[in-house]
C-alpha cells in the first residue's frame, strides 16, 4: 500500500480546529471551524473520493478519537459517503495510551511503529491514508515512510493554532504532481517527497 496523507491548512499552515468551532481548543486557540463551507463542489468531490479509494486508515490518536465520535458514531455521518469508507475500511492507530478502542475493525499499533507502518506498507492494496494527525504526519516525514501528501490549502490567516510544519524541524524537498484552484480559492496540491532540498552555496 502506498502511504498518502490529506490535510487541510491554512496560508500560514495551521491545521488546528479546521471543522467545528469546539472540536480542538488546546492552547487557548479561538478560531476553530475556518474550513467549513470553504471549498466548491469539485473540491468536496475530490475530498470524497480520495476517502472513497482508501484500503485502510492510519491515525494519531486524538484525531482517531474525534473521528470516532462522529464518523463512526453519528447515523448521518455514517450514512455519508465519506463515513461509509471510514466505517468499510481496516483501522489503525498509533498510540501508546488507546486500550479499548471503541469504534469497530480498529487496530491499535504499539512498540516499533516504523516496523509496524512498514509491514502495513507491504500489505497489497491501494491506499494507506492519514488524515489530520499532525504530530503523526510530521513523524512519518521524519522517518521517510510517506510517499504522497495532498495538501487543501484554504485562503485563510489565522494568525494563531498548531501548524502542520514546526517552526524548526527537518528540510524536506517536495515534487509537486497535481495541483488545482477551485472556484472558491481553495487550492489542491499534491505531492511526493524527493529528499533533501538543494541551498545556495557560498
């Protein structure tokens, strides 16, 4: 399975509290939901899809826990195209605290979870997916285990929230291998890592 991961993020990278305004309020943040409604048709279908070709899912686990909560618990989310894929499909999460998952088909990884993601990676299928788990998609960066990101950037400064990328951190090069405009301003990109970036010398 190829490992792929989608966020949504702002112009200055935050990804916190991207759906409703209650749904993560750590740090004193106060503008929660800045990605609701924003999006046209094309891009709520792209969103849809990507969920849709999913083999299985990866998460961290806070947003495991919000995604169970409503995803897999709420009868209208569930019904929902997106909540269909989520609930067909094998889950996985890393965490060392989760002992009794609730939502159905989950499993939870422990110990050497760059072994455990590799072994998932080698499983046949399409898709190994990850989406939101900020603190996990930077780990998977560092440890060279993703090989396709898609990023939905909204037109938004928020000026305060968890960023995606650290403000220190490791240098990543990236080869941009779609990218769209929707009608609304909010940009789809995709793309694959390609090692370390190239600096001006001396």
């Amino acid at each position: 399975m190829k490992l792929t991961t989608m966020t949504q993020v702002t112009l200055d990278g935050v990804m916190q509290g991207n759906g409703a305004a209650s749904d993560d309020r750590r740090n004193g943040f106060e503008r929660g939901g800045w990605a609701r409604g924003k999006g046209d048709d094309e891009t709520r279908a792209f969103i849809t899809q990507t969920y849709q070709r999913a083999e299985a899912f990866l998460f961290g686990r806070r947003t495991y826990e919000l995604f169970a909560g409503s995803w897999g618990s709420i009868d209208r989310m569930r019904a929902h195209p997106i909540g269909v894929a989520l609930n067909e499909a094998p889950k996985y999460v890393a965490s060392t605290t989760l002992t009794a998952p609730r939502w159905e088909d989950t499993t939870v990884l422990r110990g050497d979870l760059a072994a455990a993601i590799s072994e998932l990676k080698a499983k046949p299928g399409d898709e190994l997916q990850v989406h939101g788990s900020g603190a996990l998609i930077r780990w998977l960066l560092e440890n060279d285990l993703v090989d396709e990101m898609t990023l939905i950037v909204i037109p938004v400064i928020l000026g305060q929230g968890a960023r995606l990328f650290p403000q220190t951190g490791p240098d990543l090069a990236l080869d941009l291998v779609e990218s769209r405009v929707d009608s609304k301003g909010v940009t789809i990109q995709v793309h694959r890592p390609a090692g370390c970036p190239r600096y001006a010398t001396a």
